[in-house]
C-alpha cells in the first residue's frame, strides 16, 4: 500500500480540475476559491487508503475520495458563516469574500456536487456507501450543532463532549476508510474494523488538538497556544479540570473563565498543570490511539498492508505542531 | 388514474409522521415546526401521478415523492434565509423562530434527510433517480442564485428571466414527474414528454403568479395585488414593458420605477395596459400551457390515463386567484 504522502500528492493531481460550470460564475467561482485554498485532504487519502487495504485502487475511488472532499469542503463553507469566521487557511472566507448568500449557497451547491460524484461509483455499491454517506452527513450537522448548542450551556460532560467530538469529527474519518473498504470488497467485519480505527482516531487526534492549543510549543504550533483559554473553548482540558479540580482550583477556575484577566491563559495552564489535566490528556489520547491500533490490527489483511495506515495514524495523533 | 386531490389527501397523510430523530432537539425541531406549516405538496404528487401514468403506484414512489417534498421543503428554508423573509404562509420562517445559524443547518439536514429517503427506492432505478435529482438541485441552486444576480442588474432579458424561472421552478415539476416515471418503468421517449410538459408548465405558471400580482382579483389572490411592482421586481410582464414600451412610456416607467409615488402600482398598470402587456402574458401564458398539453397528448398511454395531469394543468394555470 502506497504511504500518505505519495497518495495524498496524487489525490491532490487528481482534485486539481475544474469542478463545476462556468455559469453563473457569481455562485461556481465563489466554490473554485475555497477549494483552491487547499488543506492537507485527509478524508480523501483515507478513502484511497481503505480502498487500497483490500486490492489495488479502483478507478471509482477517486470519485468516491472527490466526493468525501467536496462534503468536507461543503461542511467548512457552511461551519465558517455560523461561526462568523473571517479567515480560512489564513485567507478571507467565503461569506467574507463574497457576501452570506452566496457562501450559503455555494454550500448548498458543493454538497450537491458531492452526491454527483457519489453517483459515478459501481452501481453495486452505490446503495450501501450511499446510505453510509448519508448517515455520516447527517450525524456531521448534528455535531455541528451539539457544539453550537454547548457554547452557550454552562456545564457540559466529558461524555456529552466526546459524543460531539465522535459526530463533528470522527465519523467522517472512520466512513471515509469505511467507504473505501466496501468499494474494495472488503468483508463486513474487516469494513467495521476499519470504522472503529478511524472513529477512535479521530478522537485520540482531538485531544491531541486540545492538549496542543494548551500546551504546544508556540514555534511549531501554527495557532496561537491559549487560544481556546482565551475564548473559553470547552475542550478536553477545561471540562475534565472542571469535573475534577479541588475546590479552591475550581473557584479560581470560575473566577478566570468570568473575566479576561491579564495573564489569563498562565494562569489557567498553572491550575490545568496542578490538576494533572496536561498528564490526564496525553493518557486519554494514548487510551483511544491504542484502541484504534487494536482495531488496525484486527482487521484481516496481511500486516505489510497496513503499514501506512498505522504510520499515519501516529504521524497525525503524535505530532507535537 | 387518481385525481390530484386524492393524491393529495392520501400523501398528506403518508407524510405526516416524524422524519427526523429526537435528538438534537435543537435541530430537528425546527424542521418539524417548518414541515407542519403545510403546503400543496404539489411536487411529491407530480411524482406519484408520473409513477401512476405508467402503472399501479409503487411502494417506493412515496419514498421518492417524500425524498422530492423534502428537497423542496430545504430549498425554502434557506430561500427565506437569503430573501430575509419573516413570513411563510402566514407563519414565521426557521431563521426568524430559531435563528439563522438553526435554519442553515436545519436545511442542510433537511437536503440530507431527501437523499436518506432517495435511497430507499428499488437499487435498479437509483443510479438513474440519483443522477437527475442532483442534476435538478445543482440547476434549482443555480436558478437561485439567477434571481439574486437579477435584482442587483438594471437590465434583465426576458430570455433571461425564462432561464432563470426554468431552473428555479420548472425542472424540479419536471423532474418530480419524470423521476415518477423512470421508477414506473416508463420509456425513455415517454420520460422525456412528461418532463417537457412539466416544464412548459411550470414557465405558464409562473407566467401566471406574475400575471395575478399585477392583475388578479384583490378578492381572490392570496396576496397583495401589485407587490411585485412595490418592489421594483423583475416579472415577465416589467420586463416585457421595458422591452416594448414606446419611447413616452418607456421613460414615465422608468421614472416610476425610480421612486415611490403614491399611485405608483395604478401609474404602472395603466402602462402596462396601454402596451399591452397584459394581453401579451395571457398569450404567453397560453402558449407555454399549449406547447405542455401537447407534449402530454404526445406520451404512448392511453387518454384515459393522462386525463388527472391535464386537469391538475388546467387548475394550476387557468387559475385566476
């Protein structure tokens, strides 16, 4: 099996084509913008990858891997006007760019183009990754709005934040690996396997990005570190100090989320530290990077070709940028 | 065959359950609350009268006349998002109840929720039915986004116009009757009759909506007679004036147009009238409705058969509410 790298440069040649009409250009230009801002196409390669872990790589997966991008995409056009984001990939969104309406649509449109690519795989698989494909759209909008929803609740549990995490995040991985398994003819058990690898890794990689928005090394990590402090984020880190921390740590807490005090990040980050919140996350991460191994593991394909599935698995989830 | 009517009553009743899970509630209500505002259901029923043409109808045409009423349901939730409309029939819109981040999400699952019922349709017909409802959603968006380029530009031909009311409004009538069709096992010739005169027909209609505006009986139209010219918006008959007025006309329209005059609805009116405009729309009118019988007069059944759809053409656009 091809590594990520190679494949997610072919993916990438692949992608780069026109992928809609001329006309009207005041709605299709708009979408060759965002597409054209690039983004490291994890979704796709995944798709290839879960493809190529049961045969060599179909014609249709291509399509099936275009479609996984173009939903991507369609989810971020949409994700950026309700959070009112003014930048993507350090340039002008699209509703900043060219007004709500059109983001909106263009949205609308890019989902649609998705389910265009969709029809072009073997009609006899169509049913089955369509269905799946539209079980993971729908649990991505649902994701979406827990997150919506929590911003303005004050208390929300672990469980409650892992199960938006799974839905915002993690099915789409693990649906993407599954898709392209079942394109691959892989057996029932194997394509669940695989969903499990890709449904616990989503989750060990956001803790990851939890604990790096906290705790990163500012040279490396292309956000600012303290951000989701800043902004009160609820994140791995906060809820599990606020279901943990003693009580004066948790009346300090409170206090610092109340106000922006200067040097509020430091101290949020002493009372995380105190808490072992830091230590805390890199376990849960290592708990749910282990699981999903165990899954890659089990899967029924000689061990050779799960190499590069595995080594993407550590690249993206032990990674310290 | 059965009557519109019947069909209505009977999918009205297959419609009303719930489509979508509890929870998120936050999510999911909204789309209840925008589906139980009602309306015609005329195109699901276009779809089960495309089915019926052919044959008894089908257990999965309901999916598909469910999938279609759906789309179309999306298409208005986020329609009154761009148009910033506080009302639909008589109610508040999902944005103006819920907030606009709500009703862009509670569309978006509402386009997912079609396809979910799409794929509920026998495997044999799905490449097919998939490929022309996205066609149709790709074309409905584009008509969309027609309209909104329209009302910022001066000029607007009615070519134009045509193009952009046939993709806003006519393929999805056209393609509600030939996706019903296709799943009847009709004949690609007889596919592409029905979707002809659905399309024919849905210009006439809308060659007749404008009309009214202008035109209808304040006693029997819905709406307030002349809102169309309040808002300087572009219809068949504005754009005809502008077309053929002659030279005096032409500037006293666009005199009015400019302003707000008190009488301004009467001034434009009686314009309308002195070029003629109002006789040329009935002709129109009737010219697109003669081109759709025909075209149904055209399709390999028998009379008997098509004797519902001719109706339903005849109310639709002989209307005079």
């Amino acid at each position: 099996m091809q590594s990520f790298e190679l494949l997610s440069r072919k993916f990438a040649l692949h992608f780069e084509k026109n992928h809609f009409p001329e006309e009207p250009a005041s709605l299709y230009r708009p979408n060759d913008y965002f597409l054209g801002l690039g983004g490291k196409r994890v979704r796709p390669v995944l798709c290839l990858m879960g493809n190529e872990l049961f045969d060599e790589i179909r014609e249709d997966a291509w399509e099936l891997a275009t479609a996984v991008e173009l939903f991507h995409n369609f989810t971020l056009i949409h994700d950026d006007i309700m959070d009112q984001a003014p930048l993507r990939r350090g340039m002008q969104t699209v509703h900043e760019k060219y007004g709500q309406n059109t983001a909106l649509l263009a949205g609308d449109v890019m989902l649609v183009k998705a389910y265009e690519y969709l029809n072009r795989i073997s009609k006899d698989f169509l049913p089955q990754i369509l269905g799946l494909f539209n079980q993971t759209a729908r649990e991505v909008c649902e994701g979406q709005q827990w997150d919506m929803d929590f911003e303005k609740r004050e208390a929300v549990s672990l469980d409650e934040y892992l199960r938006m995490i799974e839905l915002k995040t993690s099915v789409l991985l693990a649906a993407s690996l599954k898709m392209g398994a079942v394109l691959g003819g892989s057996g029932e058990r194997n394509q669940d396997l695989l969903y499990a690898f890709g449904r616990k890794l989503g989750i060990a990689f956001q803790v990851q990005d939890d604990y790096l928005d906290a705790f990163g090394d500012p040279q490396k990590f292309g956000k600012q570190v303290g951000g989701d402090i800043l902004a009160n984020k609820k994140t791995f880190l906060l809820i599990h100090a606020l279901e943990t921390a003693k009580a004066d740590q948790l009346a300090e807490l409170k206090n610092l989320l109340a106000g922006n005090d200067e040097g509020k990040v430091e101290k949020v980050l002493q009372i995380f530290r105190e808490s072992k919140v830091d230590q805390w996350a890199l376990e849960l991460k290592n708990k749910y990077l282990d699981e999903a191994l165990q899954h890659l593991e089990d899967i029924a394909v000689v061990s050779r070709r799960k190499e590069p599935l595995k080594e993407l698995a550590l690249f993206l989830v032990q990674r310290d940028y």
